[in-house]
C-alpha cells in the first residue's frame, strides 16, 4: 500500500492510497479537503451576509442590515452595512 498527504497553504489536503491486491486489481482511492475563504477584490467589492447582524423584523421596503462590506469599500454605504476592519 502507498500513500500520500499533500498541505498547502490555503487550507488544501489531499490523502490518497493505492491497494493491490492482484496483478489485474489496483484500487485507488482519496479523500481531499479544501477550504474556500472569503474571495478577495482589491476594489473592496465583494460582500457577505451576518445573519446576528440582520434585522429580524424588516420593514415593508425592506432592509440592508446585515451585509458587510470590505473595509476598501470606496461606494456610498447603505444604512445597516458594515464595513469589516
């Protein structure tokens, strides 16, 4: 049996193995973890969702309150936004 582990360093593993057990069956096999952060734009462009910061009770034209914005956000700022540190 081989085996190898692969890390990089944006939170990746990869575990995979090869069992023989004849000369016509080889089984091969992996398990892989991938970590996919939040996504940057060097424009302060992306945004996600804090559901602790929503507003449980929006008004009829609705709300923005819980989106959070990247700190190099250069738009206009809705009331209920929040722009990370």
């Amino acid at each position: 049996m081989t085996s190898a582990l692969r890390i990089a360093n944006t939170g990746c593993s990869l575990r995979t193995g090869q069992l023989q057990s004849s000369k016509s069956f080889t089984l091969t096999f992996g398990i892989r973890y991938e970590r996919l952060g939040q996504f940057a734009d060097r424009l302060g462009r992306n945004a996600r969702f804090d559901l602790g910061k929503a507003d449980p009770n929006p008004p009829l034209d609705g709300s923005m309150a819980g989106y959070i914005v990247a700190s190099t956000f250069s738009g206009f700022l809705l009331p209920g936004c929040f722009a990370r540190a």
